[in-house]
C-alpha cells in the first residue's frame, strides 16, 4: 500500500486476514509511505513478483500518468486506488493496470444500512472520495446529486468527472444553513454521503441531524476512527440509519483483493480483523464492546 501519510491504515491487517483466510501464505502486504514526488521511483521498482498495489491520497490521481490502463470506471471517477501488476515477461518487465474499488465500497457501505436505491443525494465535500461519491449515486439511480464544498475553485474536478458519468451536479456552498435546506428537503429514499475529513463536519452536525428530523436521510460518513463521529452520533439520536467509513474501508479492500488474487476472500474475515485493530489501537480489550462500524 502506498500513500502519505500511510501509519494510521487499516488495509494491511486487513489484506493479511484476507490471505490467510484464501491459503495465500506466502503472500506479504505491506505499507510503504510515498508521496506524490516520489512515487515514480518506487513503481519503477515493481516486478513481476507483485501482484498489486493499493493507493491512498494523495496518489490517487498522479498514479495515472504510470498505468498502461485504466478501467473505465477509474477514468469516469479520475481516481484509482488499486493498480494490478501484469507480469508481462522478460524484459518487457511488468504492466500497470488501474481500477477504483471505492465506489463498490460506497454502495456496500450504504447498501449495509439499506440504501440501495437513490432517488437524491447530498455529498459534503469535494476531494477524491467525493468523485467516487457520484459514481456510487449515479449506479443506485441518482442522476443529479448535489454536492456542498467549501472551495468551488477546488471542486472544478467534479463537474470533469459528472460529465464523464453522465450525469449533473448541484453545486453549493458547505455551510449549516445550506446543508440543512438541502438535506431538509430530499425526498424519501435518499442518502448524505460525507467525506470530510476528521473534525471537519463536527460544527454542522446538530443543523445537519435537525434539518428533517424524522425523516432523515441514510447517511454514509466517511470518517471510522474515532466512531460514531459527532455527525453520525446526532444523526442517530435524531433517527436517522448511519454507517462509518469503516464498512466502506472493508468493501473496497475486498473488492482490491478479489483484483489481486482472482479470488473473493471471506469478508467477515476482513472486517474482525479491522475492527480488531481498531479496537487495539483505542485500548478496548479483547472481548470488550468493540466501536460500532454502524
């Protein structure tokens, strides 16, 4: 895996259950921290004996450049977070593919709290999980997604990756007030997806939450360490079905393992072995109440 900063991952616990579970014994994951200067030295160093790569920010774009292809969903999206490594022998050395497994990983996650079918979306944020975000609402139905940032000048992305989807974006300004109108006025069978980073949406989460309480929307926050966040914690008090980045995290590194290895590891496996991490890494003891992924 690589990507900067990288210590905090869960994906390597994860990918490693994941082998053992499939007898891949002789397989190693490992977690490299790579920025985005540095990143064409360490894929020149990739051999035939890789299999794969996973990528976090921010090499999610720059990895393009790289690749002798890309699937059209990572094109549509225009960001890849796996790359499989084709051995293609001699001294040809190897061939680079790219694909996305975060919009899988987003369907799952929502599908995971009964969203699967979207008649409107709101998506807080506009970074690369944001792009992936649309992908997700297009594929469960939602041809006009509005998306709420801070910086329109650093959204501009988005609109490029809505018109390689096919669809329309409702841009707007990521405030209290904006956020509640909007989410206030979803029709039923809608989701919030947010993909702020830690702390970012903790200010809008009593508006948020308030906006349509009782018919609140399904939301999908992004964030999984610590759980709830405050966002979702005020969405559950005021009734609403919440789930964490963490259901998304094991998806998509599922999803990244079926492309590695040709073969579906066993997800439960994947997910007890994150969520056992997360659970070290917050001091609750084993067998202890484990953090809620929803």
């Amino acid at each position: 895996m690589l990507g900067h900063p990288i210590g905090h991952s869960l994906s390597p616990v994860m990918h490693r259950a994941a082998y053992r579970a499939l007898g891949l014994t002789d397989w190693v994951y490992e977690a490299i921290d790579v920025d985005v200067a540095e990143l064409g030295q360490v894929l020149a160093g990739v051999d035939g004996s890789w299999a794969g790569l996973s990528l976090t920010m921010p090499l999610k774009r720059a990895v393009g450049a790289f690749l002798v292809d890309v699937s059209d969903l990572a094109q549509q999206v225009g960001a890849v977070n796996t790359v499989v490594v084709e051995d293609a022998g001699g001294s040809d050395g190897v061939r680079l593919h790219g694909y996305n497994t975060d919009v899988y990983g987003i369907i799952r996650a929502l599908g995971e709290i009964g969203a699967t079918e979207l008649t409107g979306c709101v998506v807080l944020g506009g970074g690369a999980t944001a792009a992936s975000t649309l992908a997700a609402a297009r594929d469960l139905g939602c041809g006009r997604p509005q998306v709420l940032v801070r910086s329109r000048d650093r959204a501009a992305h988005l609109g490029e990756a809505a018109s390689r989807l096919g669809i329309e974006i409702d841009l707007g300004d990521l405030d209290a007030a904006t956020a509640a109108w909007r989410i206030g006025a979803l029709p039923e069978g809608s989701a919030v997806v947010s993909t702020l980073p830690a702390g970012a949406g903790d200010a809008l989460a009593e508006d948020l939450a308030g906006a349509a309480r009782g018919q609140l929307p399904a939301l999908l926050d992004v964030c999984y360490d610590p759980w709830p966040t405050p966002l979702a914690r005020a969405w559950s008090a005021a009734g609403g079905a919440a789930v964490g980045g963490f259901a998304m995290l094991v998806h998509q590194a599922e999803g990244q393992v079926r492309l590695m290895t040709g073969r579906r590891p066993p997800l439960e496996v994947m997910r007890t072995a994150g969520q056992a991490e997360l659970d070290r890494r917050t001091g609750v003891p084993p067998g202890g109440a484990a953090h809620p992924t929803s």
